[in-house]
C-alpha cells in the first residue's frame, strides 16, 4: 500500500481497488448473488439510514437492499466470498490496514441497491440525523 492509497483511505474510511477480480470472480459472484436473491433484507421504516431529505436518502421511497450469509452458502457459492477473504491481490492493503493475522468480527454481507435508492456511508456510522443536510 502506497503512501496516495493511505493518505485516499485516511480521508475516505475506504479504497476503491481497480482491477482485483477477473471477469470470471465477478461472474459467479453475480450468479451466487442471483441465486440467492430470495433472502434480501430491504431496509424500509425504521430500518432506513438516511433522514428524509439528505444527501443519501435517494428518492425516499427506494430501500437500500442488504444480503447476508455468503460465507455459509452451499454448492460452492460460497468460493468467491470465501477467496476474498485471503486473495492475493488484496492480503497487502488487509494486512497493512487490519495488522497480520487479521479477523473478521462480524459477518460480512453485500449491499444491493437500484435507481432511486438510499446511499450508505461506508464506515461512518448511521445517518440517523434527520436535519442533517451536505450542500
């Protein structure tokens, strides 16, 4: 990890790594994700991040969609999640951020949305606020 992509994760809570899964990762991740599309969570109510009218809450009506248990699905659909976690692309940029011997300490899950829906801030918390606006 070079000191740019430190000094990008240090102002954002996150990296955007180009080029780290081969069209066949994205491939079957895409068709696990399909396959196991009956079991997405969509946060309407109470369960929405976004105050009505922020920067992220999309058109108010469009839930954000969440999708868990990658790791624990059957019939290999769980290889690519499961790969993720030691690829070799990215072993570097875990090791230096988490320290070697990294762990997850929750599960992960995939966050699925469509035209109109709410935005997510990666590591900043809820965005419970309701008068909060970004101009």
């Amino acid at each position: 990890m070079n000191d740019a992509e430190k000094y990008i994760f240090d102002l954002n809570g996150y990296i955007v790594l180009r080029s780290v899964f081969s069209a066949e990762e994205v491939a079957a991740a895409n068709g696990a994700i399909d396959k196991h599309s009956d079991a997405v969570l969509a946060r309407q109510g109470a369960l929405r991040n976004t105050g009505k009218g922020t920067v992220l809450s999309g058109d108010g009506e469009s839930p954000r969609k969440d999708l868990g248990g990658m790791l624990s699905w059957e019939d290999g659909d769980s290889a690519f999640f499961r790969s993720v976690l030691a690829h070799s692309k990215l072993v570097p940029y875990l090791n230096e951020l988490l320290g070697k011997g990294y762990r997850m300490d929750h599960q992960p899950f995939c966050i699925l949305q469509d035209k109109g829906s709410e935005g997510f801030a990666l590591h900043g918390g809820t965005l419970i606020y309701p008068y909060v606006r970004f101009l």
